[in-house]
C-alpha cells in the first residue's frame, strides 16, 4: 500500500502544478503505468504464503512404482504390500512387465521397488546384471525352490536317469516363459547332464495345464516348477497325486533360494518408513502358496491378498513397526 500512496502524492503535485497539455498526457502515461505494477505487487504480495504454513511435503505425498512380473507368487506378494502402502496413505504404482524389464526398470530409477527376486540362485544372473544400481532390502521369504519334477507314479528318481526314458517322456521338457530365470537353469542342466531332450518353452499358465492333464490321465511328463507354486496342493487335492523334484547331483538348480525385496539405489533415502517396513517383514512359504491357490481358483490377486492381510492382522502391525 506505501507504494500506492506514494504514487497518488506525486499526481497531486503534477496536477498542481502549471504544465502543458502535451506533458501532462505523457506524465498521467506513466503514471498509470507505475500505479498498475505497484498494485500487481500488493496482489503478489497478499498471495504469498508464509514460512510457518503447513504444506505437505512429507514423504506420505509420494507416490510408488511397485515392479512385479504377471507370475502368481508375484501377484501375490506385490499387492499385499500394494494395500499396506495404500492403507498407510501412499499412492501405489503395480507396474507389470518380464523379468528383463523389471530389473532394468529398478536400475534405470524408474521403478522403485520389487519384493519378489528369487535370490542368490534362480535370478542370480539379472542381479549380476544390474548390482551396482540396486540394493537388497530384506528376505521376505526363505526355502523358495527350483527344479525338475514328476508326478510321483513315474519310476524316474533323478535327472541323470531322464535319458533313459526319453521315449516315454517324447523328449522334451515342459517349461514356462523364454527368460525366465529357472528356463536359463534349465538350459544349463541340459548341458551339464548331456540330455537329449527339448525344453519347450509356454506360460506358467500352460506349463500347469499340460501337468494338470498329464495327471489326470496318469501320463508321463516332466516339468520346470518351483516352491512356492499351488501345483503341489493342487494335484492332490484334485487327483491324489504328489509331486515331486528329480534329484540334482549336480546342484545345477542349487538348494534353494530366498524371495528377496530389492529396491533400486536410493530407495531407503527416499522411503525410509517404506524402507524400513520392509526390512521388518517377513512371510512363510505355505502364506505364499495359500494366496497363489485362491488365484488359481479364481480370486483376484487384489482380493487374495486382501485376504491374507485380513487374517494376519498381528504381523500386519509387526510390519508396520505398530506393536
């Protein structure tokens, strides 16, 4: 307003005194000219906000981008976390894509997190890739498996004796999608054992149909699968048969593996509260195959995992550090 002020003390002056038409013209010009910043000023000033406002700019304001591949374990686990983050105020991205896409996604920074890496063995060489641009955060999980396996009515006990039964098996070994990280275990075993079979590569959801009707009609198959996998449960549930792994001598596949969160770079700087809820979390193998049956069976990934969310309050909170 001081500025206002001073302006209408100067016109009173100019009107007061004794000038020509052709001045007064150019002086009122200008006049108006500085009256009409002084009164933008005034307006910006009274728009600013001062320091001591409460804007938002906590991390609960960010939003996520959770990685997962189309792989119903990893479904599973990325919307439980998925509904956590929500439930606590975060806005959450599942970003879907192969398991190339993912790690690349995570070092190139444009995704943040992926919480179901199948660790030290299964995606070791994605991790070999692209270690330097990321971090491991926890094991959500422990005792996650790889390998070769029969229904329990065939005779065939270890891969060593598969070429022994070529015929029976018409040479080829059932898998899931090119790239998958047990495909490319796969590949190495049929080197290191000298198989003279064809991995054909599917779906995960083709690999377990072809198993599901080989069971049922008590033929010869063998498969690439793995724990967690509602496959176990499922062919006994619905035809009384057990599957089970072919013996490695060679630990081609290795013992197990764990299912690891892991996060790209700067990720703990970024999220620390999400950071760490997830070095506190931890879920069972059998937790893991339970959401992947109700999948199977038809549940959507939302609502499975909503589920488990819904029956495990007390790790919820143990989760979320709210003992």
């Amino acid at each position: 307003m001081a500025e206002i002020t001073k302006t209408a003390s100067i016109l009173y002056v100019v009107i007061s005194m004794k000038i020509n038409r052709k001045t007064l013209s150019l002086f009122i010009t200008c006049l108006l000219l500085v009256l009409s910043l002084a009164v933008a000023g005034c307006m910006q000033q009274d728009g600013e906000q001062s320091p001591d406002n409460n804007e938002t700019t906590s991390e609960e304001t960010k939003s996520i981008k959770l990685g997962s591949t189309t792989w119903d374990d990893g479904r599973a686990t990325s919307n439980v976390f998925k509904h956590i983050l929500e439930s606590k105020g975060y806005e959450v991205e599942l970003v879907y894509g192969d398991l190339g896409g993912v790690y690349q996604g995570l070092a190139d920074g444009n995704l943040d997190f992926y919480v179901s890496a199948w660790l030290p063995g299964t995606q070791g060489n994605y991790w070999d890739r692209h270690n330097e641009d990321l971090i491991m955060v926890n094991n959500l999980s422990t005792g996650a498996r790889t390998g070769l396996v029969v229904p329990s009515y065939i005779p065939v006990d270890s891969i060593e004796e598969l070429n022994e039964h070529k015929d029976e098996f018409d040479g080829k070994i059932q898998g899931i999608e090119p790239g998958a990280g047990i495909m490319k275990q796969t590949e190495n075993a049929i080197d290191e054992y000298n198989l003279d079979y064809e991995l054909q590569s599917s779906s995960t959801v083709g690999m377990a149909t072809e198993l599901g009707d080989a069971v049922k009609e008590e033929e010869w198959i063998v498969v690439t699968l793995w724990n967690p996998h509602w496959s176990f449960s499922r062919m006994q549930q619905e035809y009384g048969v057990d599957l089970k792994y072919l013996e490695d001598s060679k630990d081609v596949y290795g013992e197990s593996d764990n299912i690891t969160m892991i996060a790209r770079e700067d990720f703990g700087e970024d999220y620390p509260e999400v950071y760490d809820m997830a070095t506190r979390s931890k879920m069972d193998i059998s937790e893991i195959e339970s959401m992947m049956l109700g999948i199977e069976k038809g549940m959507s990934p939302e609502n499975a995992s909503q589920n488990w969310i819904d029956n495990n309050p007390e790790k919820v909170n143990e989760w979320l550090g709210d003992k």
